[in-house]
C-alpha cells in the first residue's frame, strides 16, 4: 500500500469521525461503522483494516473504536 493511499485513507476516516464527534458517543461510532460499511468498496476497507491492523497510526480514537464494527472483506 502507498503512503499516499495511506494517508488518504486516514484523511477520509478521520474527516468522517470529526463529523460524528459532535453526536452522542455510541451513535458516533456506529454512524462511522455505517458510513464506511455503506459508501467504502471493499479495496478501501482492505487497505483501512492494513492501517488498523498495524496500529491505526493517525486515525482518530472513535474511528479505532468503529473499526470493530466494519465489515472485513472476504480476502480472494
């Protein structure tokens, strides 16, 4: 994965999660899961899951938190 992929991603989640800090907790973290779940194709939630799986550097604590809550691509 490039570092440029990379970085977008964490930009994309992150842009994501600003929105829903401002709502309740639990629905922030759900409206993340869904929003990813719903609009990400699955190349991007592979990739998001490399960053998480690796440590999650630079995503924001309640994307970390939605992660559990996003689905994971079949691997081919």
């Amino acid at each position: 994965m490039s570092a440029d992929t990379t970085t977008k991603l964490v930009y994309m989640a992150n842009q994501i999660a600003k929105f829903f800090e401002s709502k309740p907790h639990d629905e922030g973290v759900a409206g993340i899961a869904s929003h990813i779940n719903d609009f990400w194709e699955p190349r991007m939630r592979s990739k998001f899951f490399e960053i998480v799986d690796a440590g999650g550097t630079g995503l924001r604590p309640l994307v970390l938190e939605a992660a559990a809550n996003i689905r994971r691509p079949v691997a081919a």
